[in-house]
C-alpha cells in the first residue's frame, strides 16, 4: 500500500487473498471480504455485513482500540499492541460473545472498535 493509499500490486496471486505490507515492516493479509472491510473503513463507509477474514501474523505496531482513524498514542484512546492474530470480520464477529474492553489482555481474544461500525473479532495466534 502506498503512502496516498493506492494498492500497487508486486505480485498476483490465485488464493483469493491480498497480502499488504506497511512501511514499518508489518504485513497483512486479506480475504475479499476483509479487502471490502478495509476499503469502506478507509472511505468512512458502512462495511459489508458479511464474514471475512484477515491475518497479521507479525503482529502490528499498534493501533487505538476506541478510534478507527487514530494515528498515535493519546492518554485517552486506548492504544494496543497487537502480537501476532486472525480478525473476523462481518457479523459472526459480533456474536461470538468475546470482551468489549476498552483495555483488553491482547493476549485473549477481544472485540476491537467495539460500538463503532468497523467492530472486528481479534483472536491471537499463540507460538509464533
């Protein structure tokens, strides 16, 4: 992904997903859906309300749990790092009954942007 947000493709692949890598070394990959996620969360639209997945399994460099559209650490906007994880996007993220702590263990699963419209399931993946 660009600095504008435009997508240069360096590699095209047949799995379905789209695999990202940011400037700080940490990369993401996406299914269809999670690529329909991340598109309407960019351009503050609805997302799809339908199940996608995505995976960071370098973890992230960390992220507010409270606001979207956060860019850095402030004292109130609940800042988590993240090791490595899936995310679960769409409806079946919203009802598989996990803690909507502002502060959760990043440790144990956890709604992330709960309340907001982006809400995702985020599940660590242990022993990497």
């Amino acid at each position: 992904m660009e600095k504008n947000e435009s997508i240069r493709t360096l590699r095209k692949g047949d799995n379905g997903f789209t695999c990202m890598i940011d400037g700080k070394g940490k990369g993401m990959c996406n299914d269809t859906v999670a690529m329909e996620f991340i598109d309407a969360w960019i351009k503050h639209m609805p997302p799809p309300d339908k199940a996608g997945l995505s995976y960071m399994l370098n973890g992230d460099n960390g992220t507010s749990n409270t606001d979207p559209y956060a860019t850095g650490k402030t004292a109130d906007n609940h800042w988590i790092v993240d090791g490595p994880h899936i995310m679960v996007v769409g409806l079946p993220s919203k009802t598989l009954g996990l803690t909507r702590s502002q502060d959760p263990d990043p440790k144990q699963p956890y709604i992330m942007w709960a309340g907001t419209p982006y809400e995702h399931a985020m599940i660590p993946v242990p022993g990497r």
